[in-house]
C-alpha cells in the first residue's frame, strides 16, 4: 500500500509516522509513506499556496497551481492513486470507511487548510472527500494520521495475530470490558475475584456481562447493530438486561 500525503507543514507529520506500528509496517515494506510539501510546487519566488477568497470574507484559500503541481509530481512518481481531500465538508469517517480503503493500492491525500481549497482543483482531481468528524481542526493533517493509523493496522501481516484487527471494539459493536494487570490491589481496589479463579468460562460471561453494560450505559447508538448469538440471548435475558436492549434500540 502506498500513501501519499501532500500538505504545507510535512513536520508535523514526522513523528505519529516514524513510532510504533506504523514504523514498523514500513520498515517492513507493507507500507510506503511519502510526504510531499506543496510548498515546493509553488511558483513565484514567495512561495505562496494561498491566496485570498474571491468574493471577499475572513481566510484564505489553498490556491491550485501549487496543489495541481504536487500532485502530477507524486502521480508520475507512485502512479495514479485514488485522491482524497481531507476537509470538513467530506463525508463522515468510520471503520467501514478504513475496511473499504484498505483494499487500495495507492491512496493520495491532500490535507486542506485555511478556509479550503479552490473549487476548480477539488471539481477536476479529487475523488474523495473526508472528515474524521464534527469537530474544528486547524487542517487535514491530523486527520490524515488518524486514516492512516486506522488503514494501516488492518492491512494483512501488519498486526502480529491474522484476526486481532477485527475483533477490537468496532467489529463487535461493544464496548470493551474493563481490564486488570498487576498488582492485585493499587491503591485500596482490589481485582475481582472472578479475574484470579482460572475458570475461563465464568470469566468469559463476566467481561460479556462487563461490555453489554458498558454499552448500555456509555453507547446505547451501538446496541442498534449488534447481533447476540441465541446462547447470549439467553444469557442476557437470565440476567434480566434483555428487555432493556430491546427497550433502548426503540427508541432510536
Ligand atoms: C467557517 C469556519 N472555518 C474555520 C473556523 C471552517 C473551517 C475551515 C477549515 C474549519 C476547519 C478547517 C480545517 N479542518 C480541516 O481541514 C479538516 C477537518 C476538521 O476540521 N474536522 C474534521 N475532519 C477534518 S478533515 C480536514
């Protein structure tokens, strides 16, 4: 897989790129990672992206024979790719999104800043639009990461387990249930008892218990659709929380 970022501050990318997994996936060559600054692309001698709005208003605009320019260098480096523009205006990021890009091969994304890119670059070359959610960055770059991070983990051989991608949080609809390392009293709280036992089938029903309640409590949008197997219907309606679910998806 190879992603290319275009943006005007490539250090801010530095580090969320060079720790951790994502460090590791490319130094084992499942991922490419290539950051081109726009600013390289710009053609008079003060290297301007931006410019001001026509039409007046506060901001300014990412101007697009720069933006143009970068992306021709990257397409006859890498080839094609599927471009996506990073932006408050995009459709909504999800894991359903991250499991749909990871089936490219070459992902292009340009980070937006200021108040936007020109109208005439976004009409002739982006094909995507993305935001990772209702909230105000100050650019793309962020939300480049995040897409990144999220792609990259479900890539194949890039997590040590073939499976461990798809069964966090998000495959299943539920929430986690709380966890518990040593020692086995910090500060006055104990480990529950049922986590020392060593019956693993009593602690299965435990953390199902843990995570249905959870959800419940902190995401009730989530229980909408999840699916429970008969044997956990059965379960769940032993432990009188049935009802409740079937309560709380009515009423979305
Ligand atoms: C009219 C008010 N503008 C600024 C206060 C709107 C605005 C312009 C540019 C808001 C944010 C930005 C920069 N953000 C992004 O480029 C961005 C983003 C985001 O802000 N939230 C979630 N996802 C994304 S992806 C790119």
């Amino acid at each position: 897989m190879i992603f290319d970022i275009l943006t005007i501050f490539p250090d801010l990318l530095e580090s969320p790129l060079n720790e951790s997994i994502i460090r590791r996936a490319r130094q084992a060559g499942q991922v490419r990672i290539e950051v081109t600054n726009i600013r390289d692309f710009a053609e008079d001698k003060h290297s301007m992206t931006d410019d001001r709005p026509f039409g007046g208003g506060e901001g300014m605009v990412m101007k697009p024979e720069p933006l143009t320019a970068a992306l021709q260098s990257v397409r006859a480096e890498n080839g094609v790719g599927r471009v996506i523009l990073l932006s408050p205006q995009g459709r909504q990021y999800s894991q359903e999104v991250a499991r749909e890009l990871s089936k490219e091969e070459h992902l292009i994304f340009v980070c937006g800043r200021y108040e936007g890119v020109d109208e005439r670059f976004r009409a002739a070359e982006v094909e995507d639009e993305i935001s990772i959610g209702d909230y105000i960055l100050t650019g793309g770059e962020l939300a480049a990461m995040v897409i990144i991070d999220s792609i990259t983990r479900l890539l194949p051989g890039v997590l040590g387990c073939a499976d461990s991608a798809e069964k966090d949080t998000f495959s299943r609809q539920l929430l986690k249930h709380p966890q518990y390392t040593r020692p086995r009293e910090f500060a006055g709280q104990e480990v529950p008892e049922i986590l020392l036992s060593g019956d693993h089938e009593r602690i299965d029903q435990y953390r199902f218990l843990e995570s249905v309640c959870r959800t419940m409590e902190r995401r009730p949008d989530l229980l909408q659709k999840e699916l429970f197997s008969k044997t956990e219907i059965k379960f769940l309606k032993k432990h009188q929380l049935y009802d409740k679910i079937k309560m709380l998806q009515k009423e979305q």
